[in-house]
C-alpha cells in the first residue's frame, strides 16, 4: 500500500512506511453509495479519500497526542473515530499519517 497524493499538476505515491504525511485544513471525503456496495461484499475500490489545501512529507511521528480515525469500508461504509461515529464530510486543521494509520490533531 501507499499514499496517493495528488494536485491538477501532478501524482505522487508515498511508502507509508518510509514517511508520514502532515495534511493541513482536511475534509473527510466518502461517496456513501459505493462504502455501502463494499460492506455488503463487493471488492474493494477507492471511494474515499482526505481532501487537504496542503501536504508534506515528515519524519514518522509519535501517535500518543492524536487521535485515530478509521476508514474501512468492509467495517463501516463511513470514516469513523474511536466511537464508531459518522465523520463523513467532517473538516480537521491538521491529520497525520503515520504507517498505515490516520490520526488527527486539532478539530477546525
């Protein structure tokens, strides 16, 4: 696996194990009708997807002072935090990633 990130101009893909990824004012992006195909068994394709104004590179960072948030369609048709709850659409000044994992800092 690795990161897509992506602009009008260009595509790069990002070994998560390598770097982490700093992303600045996100929006949490699913297309609901395609999550639910994939929870009711279809094969996985992407359907969702972190919308950010900028992105970086940065050594792999420590979770201990972010929170998880989840997107696996197979789980759940929506992103989800800790709880379970639906944070389709929701915006975050700041999220991490670190491996294959997501994690968010501070809430807009």
């Amino acid at each position: 696996m690795k990161w897509k990130v992506s602009d009008e101009k260009s595509v790069e893909y990002i070994d998560p194990h390598k770097s982490s990824l700093s992303l600045v004012n996100c929006r949490l992006v699913n297309r609901p009708k395609s999550a639910e195909k994939i929870h009711q068994g279809a094969n996985k394709f992407v359907c969702a997807w972190i919308e950010c104004d900028w992105t970086k590179q940065i050594p792999i960072q420590n979770p201990n002072t972010m929170e998880q948030i989840f997107y696996n369609p197979k789980i759940r048709p929506h992103w989800h935090d800790k709880y379970g709850n639906n944070i389709d659409g929701k915006f975050y000044s700041r999220i991490i990633t670190i491996g294959e994992k997501v994690f968010v800092s501070c809430i807009r």
